[in-house]
C-alpha cells in the first residue's frame, strides 16, 4: 500500500462519513483507496468496505460467550482484532497501489488506549502508518472546547507517537467568521488565552497558556485541517498533508505535478 491512515475520534464527530468522504475524494481523483472497517461493534457505516472486521468477530457472540454486557464485549472485541491480523494483512497484500483508510472503533478509548492498539497499527500499516484524529467543529468554536479537543489530539499522537493529522469535521456548520478564528486561535496562543480568558474570566491563564504553547514549541503537532465531509471541502488538504508525511512532501500522483 502507499500509505495506510488510521482515523480516530470521540463518537458523533463524523468520523466514518470523513472516512467515506475521503475515499470518494482519492478515488475521483484517479487514486486507488480502499478502507477496512476495524470497528467490530458498528450496526451501520456509510460505506461500503473493502475489508471488514466484522466477517470474524460479532459483538453478540462475545457477549453470549463471555456473559458480557454491550460495553464489556466492545472492549474483549477490540483486544480480538490483533488475533485477526493476519488475515487482514493477507487482503492488504493484493492493495499495492492503494491508500488504505482504517476506520477505527467508535469509542475513542477503544482504541487509543488499548495495549493491542499499538501492535494493531504497526503491524498493519508499518512504516506507511499515521493517524488522524479527527474533532468536532461546533464543539472546537467554543476556546475550551478547542483546547480540551487538542489534548485530546495530544493524547492519540502520545499513545502512537506517529504522524497525527488533526482533522476538525462539519466545518460546512460553521460562518466564515467563525472558521477564521479557529484559524487563528490555531495560528497564535495569545488569540485562543484572550478568547479563553473571555469565556471564562476566573481561569489560571497562566497553565493553559503553558499547555497549548508547548505544541508550538515541541513542533509536533499539525496544524488544523477544516473538512467537511458533506460537500468534500478540505479533502485536497487532507491529501496534501498525508502525501508530506508520507513522501517528505513528493507527491507521487500525476494530478499533482507539474507539466
């Protein structure tokens, strides 16, 4: 494969509609992309998937087995994935061309904090693996609400430490106004404490400020990339920001390069 994308996020963020999206975007654009559903405990996903968890674990069967109740056999599930590995890594086999995009499960937690999570994405994806976290534009327009969801971005590159794309979803809900100062607060710490500060008068400045100002200093973390998986707006970044990780910034695709 060209790359493989493992997508994460907290429930409602959209999170398998960008994984849809996406495809649809690289696959209209003449590129080969498949995605593999890793959410075992998923009733509906607005695609229809290449390769599917789902044909050899059932959430169901756990629970029957294990007199478990829903959240119980979500958790058994997502650790029964890395026993399904290597059937999985035998139908990657056949995708050489591909950019291949892992819809992960539903629940955030149960995937970026379990110990098979790891082995899961290294032994899938290997060097060609990175994630995107991907959050929530309504929530993200509120200054504590961008902050708690950039931690929470923080928290999925720390658990992979890989390159981690940070995707804010729906951004279509949003007025143009608004969408610019996410973009600034994004660009500039001292804009996201003076709009903090604004929410919420009687906060430590001082701690958050430290807090966010170590992404800029550590120099790991993305940018924001605004989406929306409605009308594909953004996609072009996604891509773009992928093909850097993934090629040190040479994209490989004839779409791409100058004539």
């Amino acid at each position: 494969m060209k790359g493989a994308l493992f997508v994460a996020g907290p429930a409602g963020t959209g999170k398998s509609t960008f994984c849809a999206s996406f495809k649809d975007w690289l696959t209209t654009n003449n590129m080969d992309a498949a995605i593999v559903n890793l959410d075992p405990g998923s009733e509906f996903i607005p695609y229809e998937s290449d390769i599917d968890i789902r044909e050899w674990i059932s959430i169901s069967d756990i629970m029957s087995e294990f007199n478990l109740g829903p959240n119980g056999a979500q958790i058994v599930a997502s650790d029964l994935i890395i026993e399904n590995v290597d059937r999985i890594k035998a139908l990657l086999d056949e995708l050489t061309d591909y950019y291949v995009i892992f819809d992960t499960p539903g629940q955030i937690e149960l995937f970026t904090l379990r110990s098979s999570s790891s082995m899961i994405v290294d032994s899938l994806g290997g060097k060609k693996s990175m994630l995107a976290f991907i959050g929530d534009s309504i929530i993200s327009s509120i200054p504590s609400g961008y902050i708690s969801q950039k931690l929470m971005y923080a928290s999925v590159m720390t658990r992979f430490f890989k390159p981690t794309l940070y995707i804010m979803n729906k951004s279509d809900i949003l007025q143009d106004d608004q969408l610019e100062t996410i973009s600034q607060w994004d660009e500039s710490v001292d804009n996201l404490m003076d709009s903090l500060m604004e929410e919420k008068v009687d906060l430590r400045k001082d701690f958050f400020y430290n807090v966010m100002n170590s992404f800029d200093e550590s120099g790991l973390s993305s940018k924001m990339i605004p989406v929306s998986s409605k009308n594909m707006f953004g996609m072009e970044d996604v891509y773009s920001a992928m093909s850097l990780f993934l090629s040190g910034g040479e994209d490989e695709d004839t779409m791409y390069k100058d004539d």
